[in-house]
C-alpha cells in the first residue's frame, strides 16, 4: 500500500484501521467479541499493508486486543490511540477532561493495557472546556520529553483551538469524521490543517456505514446500536439520507467497484495529507476496503460525486445531543 505522511514526520500506510468495533463494550451491531477474532482481523490488515492502527481508551477492550494482536509484530506500526472522554459509570452524559493529571494517568494505563514501552500517535479525544487547551497540550509534550509519546493529535476540535494547540507543541494529526456525507472539514478545517502542515485522519469515512449501502432500514440495526439515536439515522433524515447512498451505489456500478471502494477512494483523493482510517469486524470488508486504494477516480468521477453529494447534502446532525455537546465547534 502506498505510504501517506503525517504533519511533517509521521509516515503511514494511505489507510489505517480503525479499531473502535473491535471493543466489546462498543455500541455496534458487529463488535468484535471473540478476541482471536480481533488479533487475526488485525494480523491481516498488516499483512495487506496496513501500518497504522487506531484505537482509544473508551473503545471497551479494544486497546487489550491490538496490543495482543502487536506481540512480537510491533516493529513498523504507527500505534495510535486517545484519551480524554470520562464515561459516567452510573449511565450519565459523557464528559471530556484534560487536565495534566488525567493526561498523565490516561497514558500510563493505555501502555499498560497494550503492553508496550511507547505510542506513537496520541490524541486528545474531545477538547475539556473547563481546561485550556495549553495546560492539556502542555501535559502531552511532556510525554513526549519522556520517550512515551512519539507525535500529537487531536480530535474533533475547532481551528482556533488547533493554532493555539500548535503554538504549544507541533500537532501531527487532526481527527475528525470527514466523508461524502460529512464534508464539513472542508470550510475551515482543512484549509487550517494545510497552513500549519497537519495531516487530517478521516474517521468514519464509510458514513457509520451508511454510504456501504448494507442497510435499508434503521430496524436492521441492533437494539443496542448507537447508530439507532444517530439523528441521521431517523424518521425522514434516514430516508433522505438513503438516497443519497443510492447515488453512491449507482455510481460506484458504473465504476466496477462497491459503493465502499468508490467512497473511500473520494476521500483518499481528497489529497495526500488525508488518510481514511475504517473501521470494520469482517475480514472479508477489511480487504474489500483496502482495495480502495486501488480504485482511480477521475476529474469527471470526482465532478459527479461532488454534484451528487454537495457539502451539507446529509440530514440530521452527526451526533445526537448527549454527545454533540462535546465538539469543539
């Protein structure tokens, strides 16, 4: 596969994995439960090139899993994982913390839960109103200094938030959902990222699975899938937005390939410092993903798309209030 580079010295494979559905405690139909489920998915994923993998330490037990998925493999992956989302044991809203001392403590468990010595990519999951953004950043640079933390990214944050986050210490990577249904990032987001030499991570960049076209109706989801309180995933905001796959489907017929090759290969056409990082708990919809990169669009494709869905063309919000609150917007 060929390799992408990160702010201005991270080299990764042009795709990642996102491991967030290999948790147990992940609130997908299709987590992964079987850990040798988990280790053979991400064993192949390296062997087809794959070189970053992506993780957090609110994704159940996804961290323990790519850990042991990295015994003896460790050598050549860029490890990446999160930190700042506080989940309330009795059920309660999320809420995001960065203050030094959680930075500090959240690193030291994620180490010890994969088993390594360092990370290579850490990221601070959801910005902590009540923290400035220079104490929080200021915490990450001293992992750094210490030789546990190699680069530092951030996740769903706001330009202004990202300058005053570099000023501290370099950003390598900003996270955040970027898709043909979500093309939000390119109005100031991408623009600031492209100023400061930051690379983008596209998380989500199948639409929740939406744009996969797997799907027809929100019943297929299961009862417990977050997806099922996805505002874009309700009532009429499910059908308009199912036309809108419709449209990728067609598309990506015409194209010879599936409508997730044709969505992946937009965004990774959307420029070299742009690496989509899905997510999925099939061998068989690893390779079919990876294959992307294989698929060529054209001027005349990327037009079609572009008219076909045009920034703000998805219905409902990205997330539902419980959660929306905590983006940096």
């Amino acid at each position: 596969m060929d390799r992408r580079m990160l702010g201005r010295g991270l080299p990764v494979s042009a795709m990642g994995l996102g491991c967030m559905g290999l948790g147990v405690a992940d609130a997908y139909s299709s987590s992964v439960r079987d850990p040798d489920a988990a280790v053979r998915l991400i064993h192949r994923a390296l062997e087809l090139g794959v070189t970053m993998l992506d993780t957090a330490n609110v994704y159940g037990d996804s961290e323990i899993k790519v850990g042991r998925a990295l015994q003896g493999r460790r050598m050549g992956v860029v490890l990446a994982t999160k930190f700042g989302i506080v989940r309330d044991p009795r059920g309660g809203p999320e809420r995001a913390s960065g203050r030094p001392e959680y930075v500090y403590a959240s690193c030291g468990a994620s180490l010890r839960r994969m088993g390594v010595d360092h990370i290579d990519l850490l990221y601070l999951h959801r910005v902590d109103p009540r923290t400035p953004i220079e104490e929080t950043v200021g915490a990450m640079a001293e992992l750094v200094r210490q030789g546990k933390v190699g680069h530092l990214g951030l996740s769903e944050v706001a330009p202004r938030t990202i300058r005053r986050a570099h000023a501290v210490h370099p950003i390598t990577a900003v996270q955040v959902e970027y898709s043909l249904w979500t093309r939000d990032p390119e109005a100031e987001l991408l623009p600031t990222l492209r100023e400061l030499g930051i690379g983008l991570v596209a998380y989500s960049p199948l639409g929740r699975g939406f744009l996969a076209g797997r799907f027809r109706n929100v019943d297929e989801l299961a009862p417990g899938d977050w997806r099922r309180t996805n505002p874009r995933f309700q009532g009429e905001n499910f059908a308009r937005n199912l036309r809108l796959a419709d449209q990728v489907r067609a598309l990506a017929a015409e194209k010879g390939c599936t409508p997730s090759q044709l969505a992946l290969a937009w965004v990774l056409a959307q420029g070299q410092d742009v690496v989509p990082i899905p997510g999925t708990s099939s061998v068989t919809r690893l390779e079919e993903n990876l294959a992307a990169a294989r698929v060529r669009l054209t001027v005349e494709d990327l037009s079609r798309l572009d008219a076909a869905l045009p920034r703000g063309a998805a219905a409902g919000a990205r997330y539902p209030p419980s959660m929306q609150h905590m983006l940096d917007l």
